[in-house]
C-alpha cells in the first residue's frame, strides 16, 4: 500500500534534511518579507519598485527551485 505524504510533510522533511531547501526556503521568506514592505509604501519610488520586481523574480526563482527538489524527492521515496 502506498504512503501519500502531504506536501507540507515533505517540506518539513527537507528543511530538516537539506540545506539547499532550508537555504531557499528562507531567501523566499526574506523576498517575502522586502515585497511587502515595498508594497505596504504610499508612493514607493522608481528605485524602490524596480527592486520590488527583481524581489518578485528572485522569489518566484526559490519557488520553482524549492518545487524541482520537492519533486526530487518524491520520485526518490515512492
């Protein structure tokens, strides 16, 4: 019979077993976090929205990244 594992399972295993993933995990959380303070700002400045997208791009780039090693790793324990 065959185990289905949750993907919030499978993230809390790989923060605790791999540093790629628990390093991302956390650049994601810290783009997360700039995002939002830009967005939070009145009249953030053509600076400040110019890094928002490069934030957008960084987070979405951990995402996909945190997703392949997800995947990795279930093929690996079916």
């Amino acid at each position: 019979m065959e185990k289905i594992v949750s993907t919030e399972e499978i993230k809390a295993q790989l923060m605790e077993s791999n540093n790629e993933f628990r390093r991302l995990a956390t650049a994601h959380t810290e783009y997360a976090r700039k995002i939002e303070a830009i967005e939070s700002m009145p009249h953030p400045s053509e600076e400040q929205q110019l890094e928002e997208v490069k934030l957008k791009k960084l987070k979405l780039h951990a995402k996909d990244l945190m997703a392949a090693i997800m995947s990795q790793y279930e093929g690996h324990t079916q």
